[in-house]
C-alpha cells in the first residue's frame, strides 16, 4: 500500500486520539455510574469492579502488545487491538448482567489500551529527542481535554440515549479509528529493531526491572497515577450520592479537577526545553505530597464540603500533569532496540499499581471520603520513596547496547 507524506499535525491528531481512546473508554461513563447500579440491581462497590478489570485488562494489554510490536509491527498490532476494542465494546452495550458487563469491559481493555503503548512508541520511531518532548507535551495537553470532556459529553447525552448509547458511540469511534489506522498509518517499527524471542521475554523483563533508570520512572508514573485514581474510582458515588450533585455538575467538577492535569502538562511543555525532566519530577512530587496533605486536612475539618475534595484534588493533578510526560520522555532513551518491549513493562507497570489501588479503594469503600484521601496519601508516600531510593548512578544499562534480546548486566 502506498503511503502519501503525512502532515506533522495529522500526526498529532491521530496519536492523541488513539493514546487518549482509553481515557475516554474510561471517563464518559463515569457520571452513569449510579444509574447502572441500579439498573443491575447491585452495589457502588461491585459495579467499581468494572474499573478495576478494565484497570487490570489495560495493565495485561499494555505488558503483551510491547513484544507483539517488536515482533509483529506496531501496524497489524494496533489493528487487532482495535477490532477487538470495537466487538468488546459492542458487547457491553448489550449486556444483561453486571458479570457480561465486568468481562466485557476487561476485553475492551485488553484491545483497546495497546494504543498507549504503541502511540507512543510511534513517537519515538518517528521522531527526534526534542520532537518527541514537543510532541508528548502537545499529546499530554490534548488528551487533559479527554477526561474533561468525556464525562461532560457523557452526562449531556445520559438522558438521551442512556448508558448502553455510550458505549454504542465508543464502538463507532474505535470502528473510525479502525479504518483510519488501515487506511493512512504507515509502518513506523524501525528496521533494526529485533524482537526477543519467548523464551528470552521473561529474562529481559527481569533485567528490565533491576534496572534502576527503568524501574524509577516506572514506579514515580505508576505512584503518581495511583495518587489520582482512587478519585476516578470514588468520585461518581461520593459527589452524586453523597454530595447529591447531579450528573451533569458532578460531570463539570470532575472536568474541572482535571483541569490541573492540563496546566501539569503545559507547565512541562514549556519547562523541559529549560530544565532536566529529572528536576521537573522531583519538583511535582513536592507539589503532589503538598496536595495529598492538604486532602486530609481539608477532609477532616471541612467533611461537609466537596470542595474540600475537589480542590486539593486539582493541586494533585498539576503534579500528575507534571511527572507522566516527563517519565514518558526519559524512561524509553536507552532502549530504542527494545522500544515497544521496554515500553509495555513500562506501562503495565503503571496500570498494575493502578489496578491494585482501584481494588484496595473498592474494598475501603463505605460511602465516605475516608477511602479516597486514605489510598492517596498511601500513593504519595510511595512516590516520595521510590523516587529517592532508586536514584541512579548511571543512565540505562547493557540492554541498550547489546538490542535488549540476549544482554548481561
């Protein structure tokens, strides 16, 4: 198939969409979260399930579609996924039970979230060190309006054409990514690029995660992502049940709340070109324990107020804003031999600390703000610490330079 050239901003309209699909998978549907306990007859807590498996079905996409990108292209990869992402999607829609509806959402995750790791690994096939720290700055910016927007257009469209509508417009947009993916993506998997075979997969992952430079970044995005989703998980019951605010206003809070996200990614856009991503990290882990304190404070003496949640809450996100992109920039640069391998352990790592926060928050849960403020004060802690325990002495190690596939540290 002939390639025409593609335009620098086609390239950024589509990597955005197709790295943002899972955040908007998991956000329109959260200010319908009530409505479909009751619907299903069953608890807030049991339908969080539908969280956490798709949490849990993203890490396990994210780990398996690395490899198959090396191996395979990160093309045919991106292709399967997606069609998958479309007929999982389709399934939840027609769902009769919450146990249809939890496995389902797992397939959709399973799909669906390899386009995280094979978006961005495309960034960095394609383009150089300083595009790539534009671009992911510009993507990082972008994809702060998807889960602003998405729980916004969901709420506007709940009345209209209820939860099951929602996922019937998800599969339409994976379906339109389908086709646009077939159509114009070109192949970008670099020629060099040599995929481990099976039996040496596990030993580069071992290797992987005794290495300090990965191991760091993996632990600081998966930590600070953690700071964050105990609210994803709590917000939609506590705000709408506890709060009684509607699903339109819990709906405009939350785009609010991640609007510190946007500000998080704009301020690394402009300071990285300045300062080492290393500083920017250690300067939004400040920012993120600061917010984490400032939750429990605001909790404890103010209980009756959203605000005392929300807006704490928005101090985390700058800092979360802060540190993803700058993880994301620094923790591919020794290994462009193993990109799309080094990059899945990279977020699975990430989504499994997300899973396990999302499943501890579930098990706490009791309608208050307590699990909430708990999990994230537990995340933050474990930020500050991984971040200063694993301080390098050096930069990468031998999987850079012997192609990731048969190495010795």
């Amino acid at each position: 198939m002939t390639q025409r050239a593609l335009s620098t901003g086609f390239w950024l309209v589509l990597l955005t969409v197709l790295i943002a699909l899972p955040r908007i998978t998991l956000d329109m549907h959260l200010p319908a979260l009530p409505a479909m306990a009751d619907y299903f007859q069953t608890s807030d807590a049991q339908l969080q399930l539908t969280l956490t498996l798709y949490t849990l079905g993203s890490a396990i996409s994210l780990l398996v579609s690395g490899p198959l990108t090396d191996r395979f292209g990160r093309r045919p990869v991106l292709l399967a996924g997606l069609f998958l992402y479309v007929v999982a999607t389709v399934a939840c829609a027609l769902a009769d039970s919450i146990a249809v509806l939890i496995i389902a959402r797992l397939f959709q995750a399973l799909g669906g979230c390899c386009t995280t790791v094979i978006g961005r690994v495309i960034v960095r096939d394609y383009f150089d060190r300083d595009e790539q720290a534009r671009l992911l700055g510009l993507i990082s910016m972008a994809m702060a309006v998807s889960p602003m927007a998405a729980p916004v257009l969901g709420s506007l469209m709940l009345p209209f054409i209820n939860w099951r509508g929602l996922f019937v417009l998800l599969a339409v947009i994976g379906a339109l990514l389908y086709l646009v993916v077939y159509r114009r993506l070109p192949e970008t998997r670099p020629p060099q690029v040599a995929a481990a075979p099976p039996s040496g997969l596990l030993r580069i992952y071992g290797q992987l995660l005794r290495d300090r430079h990965f191991l760091r970044y993996s632990l600081a995005i998966g930590c600070v992502y953690s700071t964050y989703f105990p609210f994803i998980s709590e917000s939609s019951a506590l705000l709408q049940r506890g709060f009684q605010l509607s699903a339109t206003a819990y709906a405009l809070v939350f785009a609010a709340t991640i609007s510190g996200y946007m500000l998080g990614a704009n301020l690394f856009r402009r300071l990285v070109l300045r300062f080492e991503p290393d500083r920017l990290i250690a300067a939004a882990i400040g920012l993120n324990v600061l917010g984490s304190v400032v939750l429990a404070v605001a909790t404890t003496t103010l209980p009756g107020e959203w605000l005392a949640i929300v807006l704490p809450m928005v101090v985390i996100m700058v800092s979360v804003g802060m540190v993803i992109p700058a993880c994301q920039l620094s923790v591919l640069q020794p290994y462009g031999a193993i990109a799309g391998t080094a990059s899945g352990l990279f977020f699975f790592t990430q989504m499994f600390l997300t899973a396990v926060s999302s499943w501890a928050t579930g098990l706490l849960s009791d309608g208050t703000s307590g699990p909430l403020v708990i999990m994230t004060a537990v995340a933050s802690v474990l930020l500050v610490t991984s971040w200063l325990t694993l301080r390098q002495t050096k930069c990468g190690s031998g999987l850079a330079r012997e192609g990731g596939v048969s190495v010795t540290p």
